[in-house]
C-alpha cells in the first residue's frame, strides 16, 4: 500500500508546500501526499514544477495544457492522472464534448504510431521548418 502524509501529519517542508497546494487546489492531491511520504524535498521541487508548469500563465491556456496532459496520461496508462486530468479539463472549461474528441484523437494517433512504427524506415515526408 502507498504511503501518504495526511495534512494532519505535515510538518515543517510538508506543511508549507501543503498549506500552497491547498491554496490553490482546495485539497491535497494523493499523489503529492504520497511524494510527501518519500522526500518532503522531492515534493517542494514537483510542485514548483507543477505549477510553473501547470498553474502560471504560459503561451497555452489551461484548459489546453490540461487536455495535453489527459492525453499523456492515457498514452502512459495512468488511470491515476488520467481520471484527475480529465476532472482538471473539465474544471478549465472543457466540455465532455471536448474531452471525448481528445480521447479520439489520441486514440487515433496511438493506432497510427503504431502503423507508422510497423513499416520499417519509413521517411517522414513532412517536417517542421527549422
């Protein structure tokens, strides 16, 4: 079983980085309860991350860096993330019918990469511009 420090049990690090995810959030997600329970320090630096990443104003909105992650989610089989991606989309403004073009999308493209991956040395005939 996964172990988790509760926000009853954080103390010093913990309890800071908790007190701002919570500000932000509303709650503490399992998965930093569960960073928290392998290095207090090694959730500090994700959830700089997180939200540097996540939850600052970037070139792409939220709802679209949420859907981003629904998709990277589902290609690395994590029900985990994909379940809170989807609620986090969701939250952002996307709309189920949003979510369910996403999750065809990438099912598409998850077929054709494996099309693609299945014909060996096959050249790709269009790049990006350098």
């Amino acid at each position: 079983m996964t172990k988790f420090i509760s926000e009853e049990q954080a103390t010093g690090k913990t309890q800071e980085v908790y007190k701002d995810i919570k500000n932000t959030f509303g709650m503490i997600p399992n998965l930093f309860k569960a960073m928290a329970a392998t290095d207090p320090y090694w959730l500090a630096i994700n959830w700089q991350r997180e939200k540097a990443i996540m939850i600052e104003d970037g070139p792409l909105d939220r709802k679209t860096r949420e859907l981003i992650a629904l998709t990277v989610s589902i290609v690395n089989n994590c029900e985990y993330c994909s379940l809170a991606h989807e609620a986090m989309a969701g939250q952002m403004g996307a709309s189920k019918e949003e979510i369910n073009h996403a999750k065809r999308v990438i099912e598409l493209f998850a077929s054709f990469n494996i099309i693609a991956n299945s014909c060996h040395d096959l050249p790709c005939d269009i790049r990006p511009k350098e």
